[in-house]
C-alpha cells in the first residue's frame, strides 16, 4: 500500500495548504475519496482519507469530520469560507486549496499509487453511528430491534444502511458487545473557545438523585468549564405556547404531530409520508435555544469565540444537527454525551457550597415537562390528544392515523425512546429513576412559577424550521415503476419459498426482508440455509 505525506500532495497538485503545523505537513494518506455529494461520503469511507471537492460550505467538515476524514482538497479555485476554516481548525482537519479540477487532482494522485477511499454500505459510519468491526461478532440483536430494517449481516459484521437508518439508538442499547457507538464531541474542545455555553438537555435534569434545587445542577454543570448554562426547556415551552396558538386558530389539518424527536421525523419521511403535512413547522427546541444563547453571547462579547455545546441524550438529536444534505445552519458547535459530563458534575455536585449556587433557571414547568411522555400535550390546553413512546409503539399509531382509525384527534406526542428522552442511548439513570428525579425539579418550578409560559416567540418565524421535511423513499425497489411492479412480483415468489420463520440466519431480520435483499441484488437466495440444507436431502 502507497502512503503520501500531505506535503507531497500539496506539492503534486500545485495546492496551498491554508493552515499547517508540522504535524499536519507529515500526515500520510492511502486513499482519497471525491464527491460533491456528502451523502455519498457519508455512506462509508476509510479512516483518515482526503476528500476532494468543489463544494465550500460548513457541512463538507461536518461531514468529515463525522467519516475522520482529516484532509479535504478544494479543487477549481474555489474559496474556503471564514466559517469552514474555523471549523476545520477547531477539528484539526487539514485544508487545502487548489485550481486543478477535481478530475486533474483525482488523476495525479491515482498516477503515484493512491487509491480510492471505499463507498459502499458494507458497514462504518453512519451520521451519529459508528460501527467498530473489530468487536461485532455477526449475531443479530441489532439486526432483529431495528425498526426499519436498516441493518443487516453480512461475513459476520453487520453494516447499516445509512438511507434506512432514523437514529432511534436501539442497535447502541442492545448490542452486547458495545460494537456499536454514537459520534460525539468530547469536552477536551472547550479550550477551541472564549466564551462557552452549555444548553443540557432537559433529560439532563433527571440523572442526579438527592439535588437540592434545579440552581445546584445547573451551577454543577456550569463549573466543569463553561460560562453561561441556557436550558433546552426554553425552547420547548416556546414552541408549545406557538403551538397551543396554532391549535386554537384552525389553520392547520388535524391532527398536528410534535416534531420534538429527530427519529420520528426520520421514521414519518421513510415510512408515513402522507402525515408530513401534519408534522409542526418548528426546529428542535434545542436549535431555537441556541440561537437565543448566541445572539446574547455575541451583543455582550462580541470580540469572543463563542462555543455553544449541546448537552445530548441520544444519537438521533445529534444526528439531526450534524447529519450531510439536509442541515442548512446551526449555532450548535458541539455535542457532547449526557453521560460525558454525569461524573464530572457529580463530583461538583458533591463539592458545591450553597454560597457557590448561582441563579440560571430560567424556565418553568411548560418547558421541562416535556422530559415525560405527554408533557408537551399537556401545555396545549386539549384533551384530545396521543402521547406515546417506543418506537414500535409509535409506529403503530402511525398507522392508525394514515389509515384514519383513529377519530377526533387534534395533536399526536411520540417519542422513539421508551420513556422518551430519559431513554436516550447517551443517557444514565434508568427511566424510571430518572422520572423520579425529575419530578422534584418539575415540583419545585411548578411551585415557583405555577402553569405560566415564562418564554413565548416575539419574533414572526423565529421557531420555524430551517429545512423541509420530505419524503425519503429508500424503500422503493427502483425508480422505474414498471421495474419496481416487476421486482415486487418477484419478492412475493421468493418469499412464498422461503421457510417463513423469520430466524435471522441469513443477517436479514425477516423472510420478507431477505427477498428484498435478493431482489435489489445484495444477496443471492443461496444464503437462506434453511432452503438450501434441505434442497441438499
């Protein structure tokens, strides 16, 4: 295998690298990907490649950075903008400019023996998960708790289709073997910046047992190194005052959907598109958040570096945020894991003064009951209403609602985590704990602010949604119908010869699952055991 030192490319291709330290002037590379379709990139590519582009927009180093690619090529005299440098810095990802067309560089790298970086779906990187094949060892918990069909085995390591995949977490909660794990920042970027704001998740709240007050938590927080705490809950007792209007003015078809979970939204635009229309136009509470905290960050610092970092229950709101393709802007920075911080902020916990304890609740109860399921729906002011949790939960009612089973409906709660946000990948306490735990907090605010909005939207658009939902058809067997009618005709032979009892052997989750496999051409019917013990007799 060719190893080049970056010097040497940037040599070869007539570049300018844009920032460099000796570290990176001696990085080495084997494999370069080209693409100016990061959702392609996403699929799967080899650790520490170089992406070659055209493309100069923040995601390219999201994207990157999410596949540890550590060196991008910008190809046609194309400029980086001020914000990719400084992303790319803060991630010490290499940037370097070029006029050759991404034809010309791609060429002159292949001719000195480097090769091209893997895109395939055999496994890797998916957006916010990240498969470690070293540990996988090809059983099927995985496979048998999607709730997409997203994931199969193939050579005894399961990969995961990325079109699929809605970032629920499930395959993270029951892999035994912890081979699979969440893309997360970790804290050690908190030096990258001057000023620095944590926005924990509400479901952040309810990990901690015996916390005097929601100020104790918060200041705990505050000293593991930032400086200004905003909780999420702001955003989402905002958004429910928005929707409680929205509800009573009837300018919308019932019933309306929370966009409150990422996976949920994933799971509407692969499985139930003709409920799109009635999923809410708002961001993520979160999102909205941290568009409050950045604006008042930068009116009182404006010579600062201001990081804003999420403080994150699961995968699926991570994904959402960094995912390629589909973001436009965020003023999220960093996301790191609620379980990343839980030791540190016990330990200040335990150390904390009263004399310590500063005021930065800023939010009352609207917001925070949103951590249990049929919090939101109970800020709206209706009785007629579904919350529920669990994503094959979800599902179901989903289907009940697309097939108008379900009558006099106004608004519909789901989260895909059993006990919503409390049942996150990235959390720590156990649900019920949690929920414990959290309503001393939800007591105590209710006690100080009873059942008032203490933040609503002042602003026309302020919480709308910078991205369109659409529908996702990943499973549709081809774009040509008559080619789709005539695959589908075939997926109903096969599985009228397969055994039918589902067992997983061949790394599909089901008998129907495996024809559509073979019918896409991923697999050949050979790879059913069970037929072919017995054609063997």
């Amino acid at each position: 295998m060719i190893y080049l030192e970056l010097k040497e490319v940037v040599r070869l291709i007539n570049g300018k690298l844009l920032y460099e330290t000796e570290e990176i002037m001696n990085r080495e590379y084997s494999y370069a990907v080209a693409s100016d379709l990061m959702s392609n990139v996403m699929l799967e590519t080899a650790d520490d490649s170089i992406l070659i582009t055209s493309l100069v927009n923040p995601q390219v180093i999201r994207a990157s950075e999410m596949m540890n690619i550590t060196c991008i090529i910008i190809t046609c005299g194309k400029t980086v903008t001020d914000m990719m440098m400084e992303l790319a810095k803060n991630r010490n990802i290499a940037l370097v400019e070029t006029e050759d067309t991404t034809f010309t560089v791609c060429g002159k790298l292949h001719s000195l023996g480097m090769r091209e970086g893997p895109i395939s779906g055999d496994g890797g990187h998916v957006t916010s998960i990240r498969l470690a094949e070293k540990h996988c060892i090809g059983c099927i918990h995985c496979v048998r708790n999607c709730p997409t069909e997203a994931i199969r085995i193939r050579n005894w390591k399961a990969f995961i289709t990325p079109e699929r995949c809605i970032e629920c977490g499930m395959c993270i909660k029951v892999c035994p073997r912890h081979a699979i794990k969440p893309v997360v920042d970790t804290l050690d970027t908190l030096k990258d910046y001057d000023y620095r704001i944590a926005i924990p998740a509400s479901a952040f709240l309810g990990q901690f047992r015996n916390v005097k007050s929601r100020n104790h938590l918060l200041t705990a927080l505050k000293q593991v190194g930032f400086d200004d705490v905003y909780e999420e809950a702001i955003g989402a007792e905002m958004i429910s005052h928005a929707t409680r209007k929205l509800l009573k003015s009837g300018r919308r078809k019932l019933p309306l959907i929370s966009s409150g979970c990422p996976s949920v939204l994933k799971l509407i635009q692969v499985r139930f598109p003709n409920l799109i229309e009635h999923v809410l136009d708002y961001r993520p509470p979160v999102e909205v958040v941290a568009g409050l905290a950045r604006k008042d960050a930068e009116t009182k610092y404006p010579d600062k570096k201001i990081g804003i970092f999420f403080i994150a229950p699961c995968t699926a709101k991570i994904s959402f945020i960094k995912e390629s393709g589909e973001i436009i802007e965020t003023d999220i920075d960093e996301m790191v894991a609620i379980s990343d911080v839980y030791k540190l902020v016990l330990k200040n916990l335990k150390e904390l003064e009263g004399s310590q304890v500063e005021e930065l609740e800023k939010t009352g109860v609207m917001g925070l009951r949103w951590t249990n399921t049929g919090g939101e729906a109970i800020a709206l002011d209706t009785d007629k209403f579904i919350a529920v949790d669990g994503i094959h939960e979800v599902m179901d009612i989903l289907e009940k609602i697309e097939d108008e089973k379900i009558d006099d409906l106004e608004f519909v709660e789901a989260d895909a985590c059993v006990g919503g946000c409390f049942g996150g990948s990235l959390t720590v306490e156990d649900i019920y704990s949690a929920k414990s735990n959290m309503k001393i907090i939800i007591d105590e605010a209710k006690e100080k602010y009873g059942n008032s909005f203490l933040y609503v939207s002042r602003q026309e658009g302020e919480l709308d949604r910078n991205r369109e939902l659409t529908y996702r058809p990943v499973l549709r067997l081809d774009d040509d119908l008559n080619v789709s009618m005539k695959k589908m005709e075939e997926m109903k032979r096969i599985v009228k010869e397969l055994p039918g009892i589902d067992c997983g052997v061949c790394g599909a989750p089901t008998c129907k699952a495996f024809a559509e496999d073979v019918v896409r051409g991923q697999i050949t019917e050979r790879a059913c055991i069970i037929n072919s013990t017995m054609k063997r007799r």
